[in-house]
C-alpha cells in the first residue's frame, strides 16, 4: 500500500495523467519504428527489417523516459538561466550527463535481457557491438533528455505565465470591487445624513439596512461570482433602504425567470445601475418613479443563450441623461468588470427609451 502511494505520489508531479503518459509513449515509439523501418528501406539493406526487436528496443527506451519524467520534471524547474556559470549549473549539466547515462545503460541492458528471453542468446554486455551501442546510444539518449527537459520548461514557463496572467486579472478585479466599495457607502451615508433631520425614526432604520448590506459585501469580498438569486436578494435590500428615504415616491417590482436563480454574475454587479436610477433619477424627480429590475433568456445572434439583466426607470431628467452614456465611476466599473470576466463575449448598454423611460441594459453568457 505504501509501494503504491510512493508511485502515485512519484508520477502525480507530471502535468498530464499517467493514461496520456501511455498514450505518448506509444506514440513516439510507432513514430521512431516507423522512422526506422523508412531508413531501412531508403539504404536497401538485404536483411529483413525485425519488426519486434527493433519494437522491443525502442519500447524499453520510451518507457524508461517514462519512469525517469518526474525526476526530469524536477531538473527542469529548478534550471537557471546560464548567464554566468555557477556550481549549481554544473551540478545539474552533471545530473543530466548521469541521467543520459544512466537511461542507456538500463535501456541496453533491458534490451540484452529481452533478446535473451527472445532468442536464448545472452550478448556479451562489453562486446563490439554493446560497447558500440554504449557509445552512440549515449548521444542519443542525452538528446533525448536534453529535449524532454526543454519540453518540461515550456511547459512550465506556460503555466507560470498563465498563474501570472491570473492572477494579474485577479487583482485588477479585486481593485474594480474595492473601488465600489467607498462609493457605495458615500452615497448611502449621504442619502443617510439627508434622512436624519427630516425622519430619525426612517434614519435608524436606514441604519440598520446598511448594516446587513455591509455584511453581504463583506461576505462577497472573496467571491468574483455569485448566483443571480444572491444577486437579487442584495439588489431587493437595497432597494428596501432607498424606499425608506422615498416611500410613495418610487414603487419596485422584479421579473426574475426562475430558470435562472442558480446562474453565476459578478457579485454587485447591478448595484451600481441600480444606484444610478436612484441619485440621478427617483431623487431628481417630483413625481411618481417605477424601478423594473429584470432577469431574462435571450439569444445574442449566434443561437447561444444568454442571460439578460434590465434596470428599468419610468422617470428620468437631464441630471440623469448627463450620466447615462456611463462615464460615472459606478458604470465604468461595471464595464471593466465585464470586460475582465467576459472579454468580448457581454453586451452594456445605457440610455434613454423614450422621453420617460431609462434602461440599463447587460448581457452576458449563461453560467452555472
């Protein structure tokens, strides 16, 4: 049990799984028998080409760089640039000089071996011809290694630089969401602030609505995605806290598909329109106010389906048409946003319908 741990401990440092490591073995060996048997017939030889010897042998070798990856693995990544010569570099030219060596000592040897079971003729392992094979089989085999090592540092340059570019876009996004953060609670402390001489009973309970929706801010810190029912519950609360400050100024209403509750968005992600309809639309305007929040299944000209979300204003004035082609810093967020988590693949749109009506309109792959 422990044997098996070991191995599977051993070969789990190998960025692909040991069923492609079989795979590419047999590959490369039917690729180097086939290469073989061509140079047999372009040279004319008049002995017949021994299919299964030359497999045997070249099946060995294959298999031996196969048991041998994770330790070129290892080299690999711990290789510098020979810019200047130092100890560790010669250590590990040693190293690569002794796997070389090492691979076809044991390839030969396996080689003599299966002959022997083939045959009942054991070779002579320092004769003319092992002691030819010693030599030359040692160039190829340093080759050999010298390639799968610069394979494994492709590889693993492309996984570094990928962690990088993650991790890259990460940050940028966790600054986008940190940037909404004091905004939101600018503007919250101030419709606040123009509550309390008016209303302290309406002020307090302001209050105590912001608490809850600092929790959930807080709790969506780490968390680039959440589900569009999530999304709508903090969406619903803060819509409850603007309607203390307004009442029967401004009605709400949802038309959320229930298909879609499970679908991932960008948390926050309709706060800051949602936000915009109310400083710059409900607050501006004497009369009555309808804020539509929608939540649909389009299709976006390619027979894919996405999922469409709506800010509908019944009301809006010139305050608000000077924000509404998205120079605020609450919409330009969120096209950033989506421009990091969906490059190319969103629609965001803001503007006017008709004379009284305002959308804020996005659309963005379905994702579960």
């Amino acid at each position: 049990m422990q044997n098996k741990n070991a191995i599977k401990i051993y070969f789990g440092r190998l960025p692909i799984s040991a069923v492609a490591v079989a795979g590419l073995v047999s590959v490369v060996t039917i690729f180097q028998l086939l290469q073989q048997y061509a140079y047999h017939l372009a040279n004319g030889f008049d002995f017949d080409f021994s299919w299964r010897i030359i497999s045997a042998k070249l099946l060995i070798g294959n298999l031996l760089w196969a048991g041998l990856s994770p330790l070129l693995l290892s080299l690999a990544r711990s290789l510098t640039t020979f810019n200047r010569l130092s100890s560790k570099n010669l250590i590990q030219l040693v190293l690569v000089l002794a796997i070389a060596f090492l691979h076809n000592l044991s390839s030969l040897w396996l080689y003599n071996f299966s002959y022997y079971l083939q045959s009942g003729y054991m070779r002579s392992f320092f004769g003319d011809n092992n002691r030819s094979d010693l030599i030359t089989g040692f160039f190829t085999s340093l080759i050999e290694c010298v390639v799968i090592i610069g394979l494994f540092m492709a590889v693993d340059y492309q996984r570094k630089l990928a962690n990088k570019e993650r991790d890259l876009a990460k940050a940028q996004l966790d600054a986008l969401k940190m940037q909404l953060h004091p905004h939101f609670i600018f503007n919250t402390l101030h419709s606040i602030s123009s509550m309390i001489d008016m209303d302290m009973k309406k002020a307090q309970r302001m209050i105590t609505k912001v608490g809850d929706l600092l929790r959930s801010m807080l709790a969506y810190d780490e968390i680039e995605f959440v589900t569009l029912k999530e999304e709508i519950d903090f969406i619903r609360n803060y819509l409850e806290l603007e309607q203390i400050r307004f009442q029967d100024r401004m009605s709400i209403s949802f038309d959320i598909d229930d298909r879609l509750a499970q679908n991932k968005v960008p948390s926050l992600i309709l706060q800051p329109l949602v936000e915009n309809c109310i400083k710059h639309g409900v607050s501006k305007s004497t009369g009555q106010s309808h804020i539509l929040v929608s939540a649909t299944i389009c299709q976006n000209g390619t027979n894919h389906q996405w999922l469409k979300l709506e800010i509908n204003n019944s009301e809006s004035n010139r305050a608000y048409l000077s924000h509404g082609n998205g120079f605020g810093i609450g919409l330009q967020n969120v096209k950033k946003r989506l421009a990091q988590n969906y490059p190319e693949q969103y629609f965001c749109e803001f503007g006017r319908v008709d004379d009284k009506h305002y959308k804020s309109e996005i659309r963005i792959p379905i994702k579960t």
